[in-house]
C-alpha cells in the first residue's frame, strides 16, 4: 500500500511538472465595471446558486482544443441554468499571427436589455490542445474575477 502511494505521488508530481513545462499562460483582462447595466459579464461573485450552476458546467465540459476553421457561433454544452457557447463563426486575430477562438458561458434567461448574460469569457488559441484542466481553471479564472481570459501557449 505504501508503494502505491509513493507512486501515486510520484506520477502526480511528474505530471504537474510536464504541464508547467509545456508553459501555458493565463492573460486576463479585468471586466469594469463588472455585473452592472452595459458591462461585458455578470457578476456572480455574489451569488452562490450562480456560481454553483456555473461550476457544475465547467466541471462536465469536455473540450480541449478548436480549430480555427471550426463552424460557429453553436453551444457546446447546455445546463438547465447556463451553457458554453462557441461565440463567433470563425476564428479572429487581434493582430499578429495568432488566432483565437471566443468560448462564453452564458446565463439560460431572456435578455435584459443592456444587461449582459455572460458569466464568463475564455480566449482560446486556436488549433492548440490544451488539458481539460487548463480550461476549466480559465472559465473558473474569468468568472470569479470577472476578467476575460486568454488562454495561450508560451512559445
């Protein structure tokens, strides 16, 4: 049992030093003022039943990568309360040579005008691969402190 462990352990470390090593970088650009008429996201900081709905979701998303040519605007997965949505129809660029892909989770509720229904925001390079895990610390990243998040590959 105590070999076990040590293995456990051992394959554990050596995969967290492998992830760090593939050097994944988080940007994150503050949404202000957050959950207020006319902003980009909603705040729900503030609301546990929100951010539990949000959390269940991230938790059961799957994806890993989206490539560039990849259709949209579609929703990926859909909640009772929230889904993920694929934003745009195609991939864009904000100058350079990269190109990014636009992830949403967004509130289920008829839209209030002037009231945004985004809970959280993930920029996400596209035609990259990146663990399940990164992905969903962004959408975690993004909705608790209310910043649009984007998520690269350091050369």
């Amino acid at each position: 049992m105590y070999l076990l462990q040590l293995c456990v352990i051992f394959v554990c470390t050596f995969f967290v030093e492998y992830c760090h090593s593939q050097g994944f970088t988080f940007n994150e650009e503050l949404v202000v003022p957050c959950g207020v008429k006319y902003s980009k996201q909603v705040d729900v900081r503030g609301s546990r039943a929100q951010r539990r709905a949000a959390e269940v979701i991230i938790a059961d998303f799957k994806r890993d990568s989206f490539g560039c040519d990849e259709q949209g605007p579609k929703t990926l997965i859909k909640h009772k309360e929230v889904r993920i949505d694929l934003q745009d129809s195609k991939s864009f660029s904000n100058g350079g040579n990269k190109r990014w892909r636009n992830l949403q989770l967004q509130q289920n509720v008829p839209r209030d005008k002037g009231f945004p229904t985004t809970v959280a925001t993930v920029l996400i390079r596209c035609d990259k691969q990146f663990p399940i895990r990164i992905v969903r610390d962004a959408f975690v990243r993004s909705m608790t402190k209310c910043a649009i998040v984007r998520l690269d590959v350091s050369p």
